[in-house]
C-alpha cells in the first residue's frame, strides 16, 4: 500500500534562510509525486510534481524538490526563505492510475521568523 | 479558467440541521474529491467520483454523510443529520488528465455545528 511520511509536524526558520522539508513515500512501482501548500484559510496549491525524467524539479515560488529513490524521498527545499511562505505544506504519492487519486502526508506547519 | 468553485464559503448551522455542500469542479475534468480537514485529523479523503460514479466512499464517517454527483460539472455533500464533530473545512478537487493524479482544490467551506 501507498504510504506518505512527513516527520516533521512542525518547523521554524528565519528569513532569508534556507530551507528543507523531509518526505518519504512507500510505492513498490515509480510514484508520481507533489507538494502542495496551504496558506491559512485557503485551500491547497500545487506546488510542484514528479512524474519522470529529471530528478530535481521546479516549482512555483521558487521552491524545488528531488526525488531520490533508493532513499524514498521527495524533499522540498527553498535557498531562501520570505516571510510570505509560511503555510503548512503537504507531500502527497500518486500511482498514475486513472482514478487519479492520492495519499497525502500529514503535513508540515512552516513558520518564518523575521 | 475559474477553477474548482466551492458554496458556501462558510457555513454556521445548529445541531440535527441538514446541510449541503456544493462543488463545481474545473471544466473537463473527470474525477473529483471530497476531502475533510481538521487540527485532529488532518486530511481526510471522504469519497471520490470518476466520470460522475462513485469509485471509494470508505472514507465516508458514517450513513449520516451522502454524496451525489448528478453531472460532469456539480456535485454535493450532504449531513444530516448535522453534529458537533463534523465542525471541519471540507475541500472539493478535481483532476482531469487520466492517470496524472495532480488535483486541483477549492477554496473550501468552513463547517461549524452548535
């Protein structure tokens, strides 16, 4: 079965400072990965997403994220971190079937420090 | 395109009431989502339609909660009877691309039970 880890419930930066959130998947074939952000009172965006090819992808708002896969990750990363991102953000694991439907982690609440 | 449209945005309803939440997903997509959240539970997958058919309601709490997707462009979730417990934001997506898994979220509607 599929599975979504996000070990970190809670994390805090400074501005300006880089940053790093952690996910790991379980999937026997190759996933299909994303991560989405959630801003309070909002719903989720998708950030960014890995189907195939490049391991290292782009997103939206400067963020990007690699998938490795003899270590099941997909981390999210960011050089420098504005003010404006702090949101929770969600990793989630697709298998690419047609019900299009996905596992979510159970998310990591960023806060930004100025 | 307007995205997923969600009604109401809020909703504040007494105990035993009925409530129906409304969902019109993106034009052309074909699979869409029911999603609850809450600080306790975090996301939670309630039912997911696939060209207007019910695939997976597992995740549906309990008989209380029905939903019913009459065509390609509207859907609802209904409660009733209405609980305390089911005070939560309930998120719509959709997903169109067969097989691409990203889903894209409503603004949701917050759901409060007195």
């Amino acid at each position: 079965a599929q599975s979504v880890t996000q070990p970190d419930i809670h994390i805090t930066v400074s501005e300006g400072a880089s940053l790093e959130l952690r996910c790991n998947y379980s999937y026997g074939a190759t996933p299909y990965l994303f991560w989405y952000v959630q801003s309070p009172g909002q719903g989720l965006q998708l950030l960014l997403k890995y189907f195939s090819g490049d391991t290292l992808v782009q997103g939206i708002k400067g963020f990007e994220a690699e998938f490795k896969r003899s270590q099941s990750s997909f981390n999210l990363r960011k050089p420098s971190v504005h003010w404006s991102d702090a949101a929770e953000y969600f990793c989630a694991v697709g298998n690419g079937g047609a019900t299009n439907k996905l596992i979510f982690g159970t998310g990591t609440l960023l806060a930004v420090q100025p | 395109d307007a995205g997923v449209i969600q009604s109401p945005r809020h909703e504040v309803t007494e105990m035993g009431q009925e409530v129906t939440l409304r969902c019109k997903p993106i034009s052309g997509h074909n699979s869409l989502f029911w999603y609850r959240q809450t600080m306790m539970r975090g996301l939670e997958l309630l039912i997911y339609f696939n060209n207007n058919v019910p695939i997976d309601d597992s995740g549906m709490p309990e008989d209380r909660f029905s939903a019913k997707m009459p065509n390609a462009s509207f859907s609802t979730l209904k409660i009733q009877p209405s609980e305390p417990r089911d005070s939560a934001v309930y998120f719509c997506a959709s997903s169109g691309d067969r097989g691409s898994n990203e889903q894209y979220f409503g603004p949701g509607t917050r759901l409060t039970v007195t």
